[in-house]
C-alpha cells in the first residue's frame, strides 16, 4: 500500500535542505526533468487540463484500489510540480487521496511563492485528482 504521508514528509524534509527560493525552484526544475515523458501520441487535447496557463497533459488510470498518474507539462517549474504530486498520490488508493490532506503545500513555502497562474495550475491538477479518486472511491 502507497504511503501519502511518508511521501509527504520525505518532500517536506527533501526542500528543507535548501536555505533559499532560488534552489528550491531549481530543484522542482530537476525534478521535472526527471518525469517519465507521454509519448508525443498521448498528448492530445482531450487530456489537456484547463485552468493551467501552461500546457499540462494528465493520464489517471485507476480503480479503487490504485490511482496511477502520468503526466507532464511544457514548463519547467509546473513539471516539477507534476512530479512531487506523482510522488505523493500515484499509487494510492481512491480511500487513501480522498481522506489526505497535501499539507507539504504549505510547509514547503508553494503558496507562498508561487506565482497566481501556477497556483491555480497546481490547485487544477490537485482537483483533478480527488475528482478520480471520487469516481473509483468504493463509497460511489
């Protein structure tokens, strides 16, 4: 069984072992960079996710008991993003993301310093999310 909060606690220990804002971004740009790329044919615009102002491709493929999340993004730091919400929710259960509170959001300093188009990209893909996990949740 995925573990959400030990995923959110590595992150939460992994950014603070950087002392400013400049190395974090860079290391969400690293992270990014390292994300399993979709096949060119994958990225269609039925999967595009709107409420992002860059281009974020999502593929959920899931049922109750596992949610896998591939996806990616043209822009470096939404990449980034892309990865740490793998890390913590891809593989868990529709009942474990539904019951998760993602408080690593905060104690990392994102909404602090995000900017208001990639928040509300980050605030897309987290919604986009708990929407599958609704509809593999055992309670539907």
């Amino acid at each position: 069984m995925h573990d959400l909060e030990k995923a959110q606690q590595e992150i939460i220990s992994d950014f603070s072992l950087f002392d400013n804002w400049l190395d974090r971004y860079q290391y969400l740009i690293d992270l990014g960079k390292a994300l399993t790329p979709l096949h060119e044919a994958e990225k269609t615009d039925d999967i595009l996710l709107h409420g992002c102002q860059s281009r974020v491709w999502l593929i959920i493929t899931a049922n109750a008991d596992e949610l896998i999340i591939r996806a990616n993004s043209d822009a470096a730091i939404v990449s980034g993003l892309i990865a740490l919400l793998i890390r913590v929710y891809s593989g868990a259960s529709a009942a474990q993301i539904l019951k998760f509170q993602p408080e690593f959001i905060t104690a990392i300093g994102l909404q602090q310093h995000l900017s208001a188009t990639r928040a509300n990209g980050l605030h897309a893909m987290l919604e986009a999310i708990y929407k599958a996990a609704k509809c593999y949740s055992p309670e539907n």
